[in-house]
C-alpha cells in the first residue's frame, strides 16, 4: 500500500485541486503521510516543488515527486488539472515512469547537510564577501565581492540565467556551475568573472571568513557559523514521476518559458 503526502500553495484553486487529489488517492487505496510517503504530491509552481524539496530533506531520495502545474511558473511540472488522473491510475498500478534530476549537495556548520534543487548561494548583504575558492584542494582564487552561486543543470534558467550565467541544456552529463556575484575589480584586484561549468568529480570549497555570511539553498536562508564549506553534486537524485506522452525537451521548454518572439 503506498504512502502519499501532497504539498500546495496558498491559492484557492490549487487548494482545491488538492482536496479533490486527496478524494482520488484516497479512493485508490493509498494512504496519506506526512512524514514517511512514497509519493509527494506538489501542487503549485517551481516554488511549492522548492518547499517540498526542503520539507523531505531527509528522505529526499527515498520519495519520488509529483508536480501538478497550478502557478505562474512550472518549468519543473509534468501534469496538469486535466491530466493528473494518469499518474494516479498509474500509480495504483504500480507503473510510474521516473527520471532522476541532479542534486547539490552542501555541507556547513561543520558538516551539517543539505541538498539543493536549483541553487545554493554564499553572499553578504552588507558587506563585501572574502574568501578563498578550492576546486578539488586546489586553490583557485581568492574571492571579493558580493556572493557566489552554485546552480544545477536544472537550476541553470533560474537565478543564475537572471546574473548571465550559462544554461546547461543536458542532463546526459552530471554538470553544475559556478558564477561570482558583483565582484570586486579595479586597477589592483580582479577575479576570473565568467561561468565556470564543473562536473560531478570536482568539489569545491570555500574557506575563511564565512562567519555570519548568508547561505541560501533553494529558497531557504542559514547562518554560517564556520570558516568552511564544502560543495558538490550529491550521489543522490530527485525522483520525478513523469508523463511519457507530455514531456517536454529542454529545447521545448525555454522556448514556451522566455522565447516569446513575433515573427
């Protein structure tokens, strides 16, 4: 018998699409838990999948997700109002297509743990940010400014598309990316200032002065408490239920998200 929870924003019809998912799991012979389901049920936008994600960091392998397009934004969504009685009858059924979409997976506040969806970010807000950048123990700069970045191939249309950074268009390859926020540079001190595009055997670390300084994963807000962060991509994945007959290209996707062109 399978476990489900369902996630969802704050709007009414989102909220009522939740009531009648529930009516329909329910009648389906599943049973809802909000700590330990099988199936996670997200109703709303990239931002409600954002607080899901947070929600079960500590299973977030272990689930699989969801996401049922009810907000301005769903670039992560594979269902609809009208089609998310397929992924119900396919999951009675037990006949679910998953895809496993990259994590990042952060370590701070001397090893306290994290996993990342779309970004983390190290940043100041008020003063100029100050430290070093390892990549695989090797030191690559010494960094001045007003943040870093680290986003997901996923994550790359979000945030870091916002700064200019790249948008990684496959997922063939385990990629992720690093870009610097508003840097220092004048006559005496420049940094390397470009998006710089890393695989899943690098690692990077940050060391010194990160006492105070803001981290943010996803949309979520922590204190540093320690001079040292390590960073990467996790050997776990999100597991995405998805609709064979409507899943989209990356190609497809930004084309229908920001490529509104009259000809």
């Amino acid at each position: 018998m399978f476990k489900f929870s369902i996630i969802v924003n704050e709007y009414e019809e989102s909220q009522t699409l939740a009531r009648e998912i529930n009516q329909q799991l329910t009648s389906h012979g599943l049973v809802e838990d909000v700590i330990n389901p099988d199936y996670v049920f997200v109703i709303g936008g990239d931002g409600t999948l954002l607080k899901a994600v947070n929600e079960f960091q500590d299973i977030i392998d272990e689930v699989c997700f969801v996401i049922i397009k009810s907000g301005s934004l769903g670039f992560y969504a594979n269902y609809t109002k009208e089609t998310y009685s397929k992924v119900i009858a396919d999951i009675a059924n037990d006949r679910c297509h998953l895809k496993q979409l990259p994590l990042l997976e952060v370590a701070y506040n001397n090893n306290q743990i994290n996993y990342a969806l779309n970004e983390v970010k190290v940043v100041d807000h008020v003063k100029t940010l100050r430290t070093k950048i390892f990549i695989n123990d090797e030191l690559l700069e010494y960094f001045r400014g007003s943040g870093l970045v680290f986003a997901t191939s996923t994550g790359s249309t979000g945030y870091m598309r916002a700064i200019n950074g790249s948008i990684i268009t496959t997922n063939k390859y385990k990629l992720w990316q690093l870009k610097e926020i508003a840097p220092v540079a004048n006559v005496r001190f420049i940094t390397i200032n470009a998006s710089l595009i890393l695989d899943d055997s690098q690692v990077i670390v940050l060391e010194g002065e990160l006492i105070d300084k803001r981290l943010i994963i996803d949309t979520f807000e922590f204190a540093l408490s320690a001079n040292e962060l390590e960073i990467k991509i996790s050997e776990k994945t999100l597991n995405i239920v998805y609709d064979e007959d409507n899943d989209l290209s990356m190609t497809e996707k930004m084309k229908s998200l920001f490529a509104h062109c009259i000809i």
